[in-house]
C-alpha cells in the first residue's frame, strides 16, 4: 500500500480565505466529457469538412464515422450558426476550404495605380517585363505550398523594397490534386482579378503524390495511372494559363531533391510535367532546383558546395530548406527574372 | 501529439481514466503510465522511443554504480562517465553537425581537406529537457542528495508525458516522491487546472499567434522593407510571443499534471517585471536557470573564487545555455549577451556594495530599472529569433537609421493593446485569478464543461487555423 500524498491546499490571501472546492476524479471525468463533447457538436461540421480533406486512409474514415452523426445532430440544433457567425464576425468565411492560411492577407491593387488591362485573348508570345517605378511597384506574388511559403519570405530580401510589393501566399499541405483541400485555380483567379500580379512564383507539387480529386471530394483520377500523368499536366497548364492570360509572367520553380529516394519517381515525373508546360509556354521560365542542389553523384545532400566553401542548406527533414537554402533558391528565381523577362537588375536589392 | 489538438484531448480522458482505475495499484499503475507517455512521445516518431528508453537505462545504470562505490575518487569517475554517456545522444543528435560544419569550413579555408563526415540529423523532440533531467539523476546520487530509484520510477520520472517533450526540468526530488505515493482522487482542484489549461491555451493559441503573423513575422522577414518604430514594436512583440507561447505551454503542462494528481514547479515568474538581468533569469525558464546554476555555474566554482573566475564562470554558464537552446551562431551570441549583461550586473553589484551607493531605490528608479531591463531583453531577443546573425544586425540597423523609412502599416492599435495588456498583466496581483478559480471551482459539474467548452470556443475562434508548434519544442 503506498502513502497517501498531502492535499493541495490554496494559500489564504489579502481578499480573505480562498474557498476552492475540489472534485473526485470521476466527477472530473464528466467535467472533460461535457466540455469535449459541447465542443465537437460545435465544430462537427468544421471537423467532418477538415477530415474529409485528410489523405485516405483509416484515420480519415474513422474521423468520418464519428463526425457525420456529429454533425448531423448539430445542424439540427443550429449549432453551427453559432460558430458560422462568430467567424464571419471576424471576416472568415465559415464555408472555406480547409487549407492552411497563407502568410499574408491578400492585398488588393490600389486605384490610383494605372494598371494595363488583362488581354482580351490569350497570351502566345513572350514580352519583356515591365519597368517597376516607386510610384507603381512591382506586383510579385508567391503561390504554393510550405516550399513557397518558406521561399516568399527569401524573396522579398532579393527585391528591392521601394520597387517592388511582394504578397507570399504560400499555404502549408496544398497542392493541385486535392482541390476539395485548397482550390488553386479558384485561388489564383481570385489572385490576378484583386492584385494583378506581374509576376507570379510558383512553387508547388510536394503533397501531390495522390490522387486526383474534383472540388467536391470525388477521386477522378487514381495516383499511378496513365490518366494521372495526362490530368496533372492539365491542371499544371490550365493553372500556370490563368496567370499568363491574367497578364502576369511565370516562374515555375520545380521540386528539389528529396532524401527519401521512393519518392523520386513521382516528383521527378512532376518536374517533367513543369518543364514540358513551361517550355511551351510565353512569359513563363523554369528554375530547376533538383541537379541545382544534388550532390557531384546525383544523390541527396543537405551541403551545398561552391566555391571551395560548404554549407548547410537544407532542413532535417529532408525536404524543406534552411534559410541559406531558401536564399540561394531566391536569388535563382530573382536571376532568372532578369535573364529571361529583361527585368531591370536596379529591382534588384545589391 | 500536440497539447491544442484533438489528438491529445482524446488521449488525455483515456489516460485520465486509466490512471485513476490503477490508482491504488502502483506497479501497473506505473508499467500503464510509462506505456501511455512512451505512445505520447511514438507520436512523433516512432524510432526515437528507442533513445527515450536509453538515456533512461543510462542513467539509472550509472546512478546504481555511483551508489555501489564508496570511495569518492571513483564515485566521481563513475558520475562523469554516467553524465558523459546520458548527454553522448544530446551531443551526436544536436551539436554534432554544427561542430562538423564549422570545423570543415574553417579547415577548408585553411586549405586543409579533413573529410570529417557532414551530417544534418533530426533533432528528437524533448531531448533536452529528458537529457537534463536524467544528467540532474545521476549527479544528485553522486551527491547523496537522492538515493537510487527503482527502474520504474526512473522511466516513469523521465517520460512522463506533461514534462516530456518541453519541460518543466523537474528534479529528481520533486518527482520521484511523487511516484511513490497515491495520489488522492477524490479532491482534484479542476478549476485551478483549467484556469491553467485554458489560460494556456489562451496565450499560445491567440496572443502568441496573433502578434507573430501580425507584426513579428514580417518585422524578421525582412526587416529593411519595415520603420524603425516597426521594428522596435516588432521586437517588442516577439517578447509577448516567446512568453505567451513558452509559459502557455508550461501553464498546459503544470495544469495537466495536477489533474493527474502531480505538483510541477512553476517555470515562469512574471519574467517582464524584473529589474535586472539576473532577476530576469530569475523568472524566465526557471526550472533550466536553476539547472544551469546547480549542474554547471556552482560545479564549475561560482562565485567562490573571486571575481574573474566568477565573471568568468557566468559566461560559460551563459553561452552553453544559449547552445542549450540551438546549435547556431545566433544562440551563441545570445547567451554571449546574457552573460556580459550578467558580469555587468555582478561588477555593479560588487561595485555598490563597496562605495554602499544605492541604498533604497525610489519608485521612479525601480520602473527605470524594469523599462531599461526589458529592453536589454529585447535586445537579446533580436538574435534568438532572427535567422541568422546578418538579419539580427539589419534590424537593428533599421531601429537606428529606419526613422525615415515609410513602413509597412504593422503597427496598428490591437497590436499596441496587445503588448500592453501582456506587459501589465506581469504587474496584476495574484489574488483575482484565485478568486476566479474559487468561484469556477463552486460551479456543478455540467455548467463548468459547458463553461470550459466555451473557452475552447473562444480561443478556436479566435486563433488562426492550424497550430503552430510551441516554440521550445526545436530546443
């Protein structure tokens, strides 16, 4: 039989004894329940929605078959007019995908700056870049997933910041397969009507090794298949065609070299599928990321050596970049920006 | 597993449940808790459950040979090598690469090609603070300040999953006794632990969140795109956000434990409110500035051998436990900064205690002294956050050549309100949140779920989609 430990006894204070009542564990037990159990059948339907975006699999089904009843009670109480008010109070939409946030609120072009309008038809000859002033700025803005999201905040220190406005949209596990997720076509359409970019970063792909979904959840295409090869490459067009016809210029950056080698057949498929559109492409360029930082074997290294010097550029789970990793993917991007769209070097910072 | 997720809330009640019905039964009550603390810990990844295990044979193998040993000469001997053998993982996993790197670049400079292998490793989550606290076992034992612990109780001691993965550093004498007893189920103070939890979720979820990507994430971005006033609020914001996101996190981990029926000691001590940097240090991550002084400051002599050693002993002390919390040039500089500020502090000290200057301090002064105290902190803080040393030296330089620069409208009024309060609410007395909790803890059972639902309501909704990780789970 083990000893008994003394009470926790709250100190008496200057406002009087404290008077705190106590409770049996099993009390608190139903203390935990209630109070879990108000809050799911508040965000039932936000739940049942964030898991219906989850990659399939057995944690996506069992969250399903405890959220739908779930969430099927609370809509007969009206719970969810309780948190779908408080988010739009605080200017969310209650209905949006579930995607991550991007870093920044996207900023709507200002009306005094002339903007020259979308073409009316779409784009098939490469044109130079325009010349930024300090008056109307260089509208640069980065899509994508945490690669782009890591990569934005690099890019803005290779911009000169009187010539340029840079809006890092990146948001975390989105990608263009799973368009019940995060819909990237929706997004960037939102993207060139409200900020009329004049150029465009891309960095995405890392989460679309699955398969293709419609917006609404159904799987039209299976990962593996012919079709998926022939679909992505669509949605890569059709995607990087929304900015182009929106008046903006391109640049694609590809996936980099992974350490997990099974996932190389698939993303070095990607890259293909990006090269290919963007060859193909006006006002669009490539930035290769793969060989770029490969090992003198081809092999995955976290080091980049140039130089004679050595250094760490990427981060310990081997996909992401450090942020001397993200630097040299910026100053890439910034470099291909000036040799391929003749932009002044002067928008440059250095 | 994440304290804000749904992950954990599930896990908990389980866990709760459990670790009631064993209650009076302490073998499987312990072989049950280990076993959840250990899935707790698998949740991130599996593989490293592995080391979680060795560190804690380690050290309990070492601390049964110092205790076998008499003579004090190889209880020492012992002691250092059970030390030397618990920190090898903390070591390979966390410096190694670092000191790899650096040593190559600075060979290859030097025209000299080494071929030291280059490796960049996956930093275990909480290997740190089990690390420590393992070192913490065996050098009490060695101290015949504690007694050796049977193995169950030193695996349960450094698994246990509140303190697991970001501390508090418990003590072996604050824990361990702990394991010993039964806890008493029928008088749980669930208010005191909500207030705790919610409280903590509240700091993390919201304010930390909130002033990150409002102010402080652009602010380190890049900080030449942003005024000076911009940068001096973001700095001052980052201050708010490492407080709210570390001390919710201790606050969640304190208020779980006592649900369990266990006492943690508290970690933070309304740090802003110091009036100098060692008060500081006094009431920022406590459990690690009481480590640092007991396991590193006093062994390496203190302040017994005069003044030089002693200032320089408070630099060792401070540097390593800026590596402690990074293997990175910036941490280095940091806890560089900290021990100078701290030498500083000891010459004045020593310097007034001397000409006997200073004697009462008036109210005026002490305010200066905690305005002039939290600046130098913020000035510290600068190098913690910022990525490397060249971003940490442009924000600076913009905070003094900035005055002129347009800014990037971050400054709004909330963001101003939101510093305030954090900072007042390091001056407001004690007694109101005990009063609230009284009063929660006279609520039946059903209303204070549905109020605790609330809460968790109120900080969904207000929080951004998506956790963060806290902060110190990367050191």
């Amino acid at each position: 039989m083990m000893p008994e430990m003394p009470r926790d006894r709250p100190p008496n204070g200057r406002f009087g004894a404290h008077r705190r009542h106590t409770m049996p564990a099993g009390r608190v037990l139903g203390v935990m329940l209630v109070c879990l159990l108000v809050w799911t059948l508040l965000y039932a339907p936000t739940l049942k929605r964030a898991s219906e975006a989850q990659p399939f699999g057995t944690r996506r089904m069992v969250s399903l078959w405890v959220l739908r009843p779930l969430a099927g009670i609370s809509d007969v109480f009206q719970l969810t007019k309780v948190t779908d008010a408080a988010a739009r109070a605080l200017g969310r939409d209650p209905g949006g995908a579930p995607g991550g946030q991007a870093p920044d609120d996207l900023p709507t072009i200002d009306p005094n700056v002339s903007v020259s309008p979308a073409p009316d038809e779409p784009v098939t000859r490469s044109t130079p870049m325009r010349r930024p002033t300090s008056d109307n700025e260089l509208r640069i803005v980065v899509v994508g997933d945490s690669l782009a999201a890591g990569l934005g905040v690099y890019l803005e220190r290779e911009f000169r910041p009187s010539l340029s406005r840079i809006s890092k949209q990146g948001r975390i596990s989105t990608g263009l397969s799973r368009l019940d997720y995060f819909d990237w076509f929706s997004a960037m359409g939102q993207i060139e009507r409200d900020f009329r970019p004049d150029l465009v970063i891309v960095m995405i792909g890392d989460n679309d090794n699955q398969g293709l979904t419609s917006p609404g959840g159904q799987v039209v295409t299976p990962i593996g298949s012919f079709e998926w090869t022939q679909g992505y490459r669509d949605r890569v067009d059709t995607f990087t065609r929304t900015a182009i016809d929106g008046g903006s210029h391109v640049v694609w950056v590809g996936l980099p070299i992974v350490s997990e080698k099974d996932r190389w057949p698939v993303m070095q498929r990607q890259n293909d599928i990006f090269r290919q559109v963007i060859r193909t492409t006006p006002n669009a360029v490539y930035v290769d990321t793969w060989d770029r930082f490969a090992a003198a074997d081809g092999d995955y290294t976290p080091f980049y050596r140039h130089e004679g010097q050595v250094e760490l550029i990427r981060a310990t789970d081997g996909l992401h970049f450090n942020p001397r990793g993200y630097q040299l993917v910026a100053q890439a991007v910034a470099q291909a920006v000036v040799d391929e769209f003749e932009l002044t070097p002067r928008a440059l910072n250095g | 597993m994440l304290f804000p997720t749904v992950d954990f809330a599930i896990f908990f009640c389980l866990v709760f449940l459990g670790h009631w019905l064993l209650n009076p039964r302490p073998v499987p009550w312990k072989l049950f808790m280990i076993a959840a603390s250990y899935v707790f810990y698998a949740w991130w990844n599996v593989h490293f459950v592995w080391l979680l295990a060795g560190v804690s044979a380690i050290a309990q193998v070492s601390a049964i040979v110092v205790a076998r040993h008499d003579d004090e000469r190889r209880r020492r001997w012992a002691m250092g090598i059970g030390v030397a053998a618990t920190l090898a993982p903390l070591a390979y996993f966390k410096y190694y690469g670092f000191f790899s790197l650096n040593l190559t670049r600075a060979m290859e400079s030097a025209g000299i090609h080494a071929g030291l292998p280059l490796v960049n490793l996956i930093l275990p989550v909480g290997l740190s603070f089990f690390s420590f606290m393992a070192v913490s076992y065996v050098v009490d034992v060695y101290r015949r300040q504690f007694e050796v612990a049977g193995w169950l109780d030193v695996f349960l001691y450094l698994s246990l999953f509140p303190h697991l993965v970001a501390g508090p550093i418990v003590r072996p004498d604050e824990l361990i006794p702990q394991l010993g007893v039964r806890r008493d189920p029928r008088h749980l103070d669930v208010a005191g632990a909500g207030y705790l939890i919610f409280g903590g979720l509240f700091k993390k979820v919201v304010i930390s969140s909130y002033l990150a990507t409002a102010i402080v994430d652009p602010v380190f971005a890049d900080p030449t795109r942003v005024s000076a006033i911009e940068a001096i609020v973001g700095v001052w914001a980052y201050a708010i956000v490492i407080y709210s996101d570390f001390s919710g996190y201790t606050d969640i981990a304190i208020g779980v434990a006592k649900l369990l029926g266990f006492q943690f000691p508290v970690n933070f001590d309304r740090p802003y409110s110091a009036r100098s940097l060692r008060d500081f240090w006094r009431r920022w991550h406590i459990t690690l500035s009481r480590w640092l002084r007991d396991y590193l400051y006093f062994p390496l002599g203190g302040s017994r051998k005069g003044p030089r050693r002693t200032y320089v002993n408070i630099m060792i002390t401070m540097v390593l436990g800026g590596l402690w919390h990074g293997a990175a040039w910036p941490m280095v500089i940091w806890g560089a900064y900290h021990g100078a500020g701290q030498c500083v502090g000891a010459w004045r000290r020593s310097h007034t205690k001397t000409t006997g200057a200073g004697s009462v301090p008036t109210p005026g002064r002490i305010w200066l002294e905690r305005a002039a105290t939290f600046n130098l902190v913020c000035l510290g803080w600068v190098f913690f956050r910022a990525d490397t040393v060249g971003t940490a030296f442009a924000l600076l330089r913009q905070v003094v050549t900035g005055w002129g620069t347009a800014g990037s409208g971050l400054v709004s009024p909330l963001v101003l309100f939101v510093i305030a309060l954090m900072l007042a609410l390091q001056f407001a007395p004690h007694e109101p949140a005990e009063i609230l909790q009284d009063r929660i803890s006279a609520l039946r059972p059903w209303v204070m779920g549905v109020g605790f639902a609330t809460a968790l309501f109120v900080i969904a909704t207000l929080g951004p989609q998506g956790v963060a990780p806290f902060i110190y789970f990367q050191f």
